[in-house]
C-alpha cells in the first residue's frame, strides 16, 4: 500500500473533500460527488508529482473512497488539476463574521 492518507473536510449527503497527503506532507486535496450511476472527482495536486504518481493516487481514491461509498458504480469520471496552492480565505480574511449577509457594496 502507498503511503497516501486522506483526511475528511467535509461530508454532505452525496459529496465528500478531503485532503491528500503522502508520508504527513500535503500534496493534494480531492473532492467526489456521488450520483446513482457514476462518481465525479475533481483531484487537485502539486506540480512535482509525476504523472505515475498520479495514476497511482487515482487508483488509491477509487479503492479507498469511491468504492467503499459506492462499490456498484457504472463509472468513475475524474479531473485532475496540478499547480500550487495560491491561497486560502476565510470570512475572517474579507472582514465579515459568519452570517453577515452580502449587501451588494462589499467587494468579494
């Protein structure tokens, strides 16, 4: 077995994120979205890992989450995307408290 982990983010009634990491450094995170027939996923990685490594970590989110959600799927359909992460932003980080509603004069 890889050295992969996944930590949940969040979980709704058909979706689930997670964040990826390989031997405790993060290097990705995957979000799946489940349907009746077929599961979607959108996987996020860094640059340097290669194209091997990321056949791997697909074979490990199907084995490991998909299946173990739904082992009668039709499909898995999933896009890769592979950069640096730029930024992460909160409420806090545009001045507004949870539940603020939008007014239409805040930037976003």
């Amino acid at each position: 077995m890889s050295g992969y982990t996944f930590e949940r983010e969040c979980r709704t009634e058909n979706s689930e994120s997670y964040i990826v990491e390989l031997d405790d450094e993060e290097v990705g995170r995957i979000d799946l979205h489940f349907t009746p027939e077929v599961s979607y996923g959108t996987l996020c990685v860094i640059e340097r890992l290669s194209e091997d490594d990321v056949k791997e970590l697909i074979s490990e989110v199907d084995e490991r989450l998909v299946v173990s959600n739904d082992p009668f799927r039709e499909d898995f359909v999933i896009t890769v995307w592979i950069g640096r992460e730029s930024v992460v932003l909160s409420d806090e980080d545009f001045g507004k408290v949870a539940g603020d509603e939008f007014d239409g004069d805040d930037e976003p």
